[in-house]
C-alpha cells in the first residue's frame, strides 16, 4: 500500500457564510478535509482511497410531506468538541490500451463509507445521510475532472522510440550482427503492480543474423492487432568457416603421407606435400594434393560434403579424382587411380563440429541475456540448435543452423 499526504480541503459553497440545503428539514454548512491518499492495484484496477474529517455547522426544522411547519433551529454542530467526523472515501480506476495506444481511465467512485456519525443539536439529531449525500455531489464533480483531464492519455508516440529502438542494429559477440526488425505489435495483458503499471505485450519480428553490418531501418509502427503466434522464435544461423583453415586441418594429417603402390613387378610411391580445398557450384569440395614421388605434380578430387547428426561432425561423401585429372593421369599414372588414396581423403576430411556447436549456443544465450541499450534488457534461451545444410562456397564453406528457444525483452527504464 502506498501514501501520499494531500493538503486539498473541500468545502461547502462560500464557507461558512452559505447554508447547504439537504432537503425540506435539513441545512447544513461543512469543512472537509482529505487524509493520505492509499492506494491498492489487482490486474489492471486500481483503488484510490482516504479517510476524510469533517465539520458540521447544522439546524433543522420540522417539515410535513414537504411543507414547512416550524422555524429553523438555533444552529447546533458536530465534530467540533467531539472530534472531527471520519468517512471511507474511494475511487475505482481500471486502465484499458486501445489499438491506437490510447490508455483510457475509467473511473467509479464508490459510496462513501461513515465512521462517525453525525449528530447535531441537544436532541442529537442525525444528518449522517444528508452529509453523505452532499459529499457525493463534490466527489462526482472531482471524478468528472479528473476523467477530463487524464481520461485518455496517447501512448503512440512513446511506442514509437521503442519501435525505433527494436530496430536498430546490434553486435552479436563482435562476429556479427542482429537485426530484429519487428512487424506487428499486440497487447497480450495490462497488470498494475505496486505504483507501478505493467504492460504485455507479444511481438512478430523477422530477425536476421548476418556478418555484413545492415543499415538500420526505422518505420511507423503499426497499430496494435491480434495474431496468432508460437511462443519462442526460430532463426537460421550461418557459419562461415574459412577454406585457408580447413585445409590447416588436413595438412596436419596428410602433409609428407607416403603411399606405396605396386602392380607386379612395378612398385610406385607418392609422398603427400600439400592439400587445399575449395568449393564449386556451392555443391562440391574439391581438394587438390600437390604431391612428389614416382611421379611429381597435382591431382584434383572432389566429393560431397555430408552431415553426420549421430557424430555432429561433416564428412566427405563420394570421393573421387576430378575428370580432368584422369584424363591426364591416364596414359602417365593410371597407378594412382588406387582407392588407397581416396580413401584416406575421406578419412583425414572430417571436421568434428561438436565443439562449434556447444560454443555456438553458449555464445547465443550470452547474447539472449544482455542490456542491448539502455532501458531494454532480453532474457532468454536456445532450446535446440541443430544443423541443416552445408554449402561450399567458392570463398567460405558455410555451415547453416536452425536455432529454436524463447526470448523476453523487458523495457524498465527507457525515457518516455
């Protein structure tokens, strides 16, 4: 519960010159004031309430179904020597958010609730109700007031810094970038909590992750609509992995193999000097081996790149020397179409991608969990990152991933 101390005083009209005219036998002149304001929130309803003190200066007359039938009395008082008169009174605000981000406050006063009574002249006569009934009449011009000054408050143009601020581009790890580029906004509840009111709210954005810097790209943000989602978000996640560091790989475990041939009487041999691979048609691997030997040059061979989900690691399937190269091996060095070699190749081609893909998700939920700028924090989790596709580029061989979790943006502190 919160407090607020409030100095407004409400008093009766021209006080204390000017009577208040209840009814036939009442009239009455009073001094109001208001204690501290308390304030309670359940879900999106707000209750203001206070204890108001009261003074009344009255005088009564005896009427007969409207017809006066005696003077008024001497004036006669209550909450002077008995202390001043106590009352319960509350207002109910429940907020609501249209479409147009437009905060409408509606507003009940509810009935106010007497502690005291209030009794005035030696016959203690009661004009609680009365009292009652003239407070309602101030309470209702307040409540129509305040309706007219906050009863709809435009959010739209606060929305929009944070549409903006959901646009812009972020670092991903200082190896990439994140572009979240929301679509279409939806008001999923409105809970007031403490002094404080929440608002929830769901979101369907198309993010991109890519390596390239994007230029941001600011617009109007839509009005609030309903749409069916999924909860969570999945997202493609490409990685380059260079061609210059995966040859390193093989190298390491090709680079001076000898292999021995012999076919009769013949023997042959070739001692492995250097590897390299490249991609083609964004389909194949090609590696070339530079070798020494019976016979010194360099063979082209190319093979498919396969995915291996069991042992999260990639392989080369299909492995065989490149047409070109049997054309000139043929008539020279047909020994060397031995499947010795090519099935070393396949081999010594497999890339272990367990460790990339632990470190992967462990990069993503750092990332999923961070202050992007200040005011607007994101919790989150990857839930499944899982591998789809390999593509040899002619540059870079990239490894495509499908990540799937969820992910909560939390705005706190922005300036609206």
């Amino acid at each position: 519960m919160a407090e607020k101390n409030i100095d407004t005083v409400y008093t009766s009209p021209n006080y204390p010159k000017d009577w208040v005219q209840a009814d036939c036998s009442v009239r009455y002149k009073y001094h109001f004031r208001r204690g501290p304001l308390q304030m309670r929130v359940a879900g999106n309803v707000m209750s203001l309430g206070f204890t108001g003190y009261y003074q009344v200066v009255g005088s009564t007359r005896a009427c007969v179904s409207g017809a006066v039938i005696s003077p008024w009395t001497p004036p006669c008082n209550c909450g002077f020597e008995e202390g001043e008169r106590k009352v319960n009174v509350s207002f109910s605000n429940s907020v609501a958010i249209t479409p147009d981000y437009k905060v409408k406050l509606s507003i009940k006063r509810l009935e106010p609730q007497p502690i005291d009574k209030c009794t005035v002249c030696f016959w203690g006569q009661d004009i609680t109700k009365q009292v009652m009934m003239g407070l309602k009449a101030n309470l209702d011009e307040a409540k129509t007031v305040i309706e007219k000054n906050y009863g709809v408050v435009d959010l739209r143009s606060r929305f929009q810094i944070l549409w903006d601020k959901l646009s812009q581009v972020y670092s991903v790890y200082q190896s990439g970038w994140l572009q979240i580029n929301p679509r279409k906004i939806k008001l999923n509840n409105l809970m007031a909590r403490n002094d404080s009111l929440n608002i929830n709210l769901g979101l369907a954005v198309h993010p991109v992750v890519g390596f390239e810097k994007p230029s941001s790209q600011n617009s109007t943000i839509p009005n609030m609509t309903d749409f069916g989602s999924n909860p969570g978000f999945n997202i493609f996640l490409d990685a380059m992995l260079d061609y210059d560091s995966l040859s390193n790989i093989v190298n390491a475990q090709l680079k001076d193999k000898r292999f021995d041939f012999k076919k009769g009487p013949v023997s042959k041999y070739v001692v492995i000097k250097n590897c390299r691979l490249l991609g083609v048609d964004n389909e194949k691997l090609v590696i070339k081996i530079d070798f020494e030997g019976s016979y010194n040059g360099a063979a082209w061979f190319t093979g498919k790149p396969y995915y291996d989900e069991k042992q999260k690691s990639i392989e080369m399937h299909d492995v065989d020397f490149d047409i070109k190269t049997k054309d000139v091996l043929l008539n020279t060095a047909e020994w060397l179409f031995n499947k010795r070699i090519t099935n070393e190749l396949k081999k010594y081609s497999r890339f272990d991608l367990k460790a990339y893909l632990d470190s992967a998700t462990i990069m993503m939920n750092q990332q999923l969990n961070k202050e992007w700028t200040k005011g607007i924090k994101s919790y989150g989790q990857i839930n499944e990152m899982k591998l789809i596709g390999v593509y040899p580029l002619s540059k870079q061989l990239v490894i495509r991933s499908n990540c799937s979790g969820e992910l909560a943006i939390l705005v706190e502190s922005i300036n609206l």
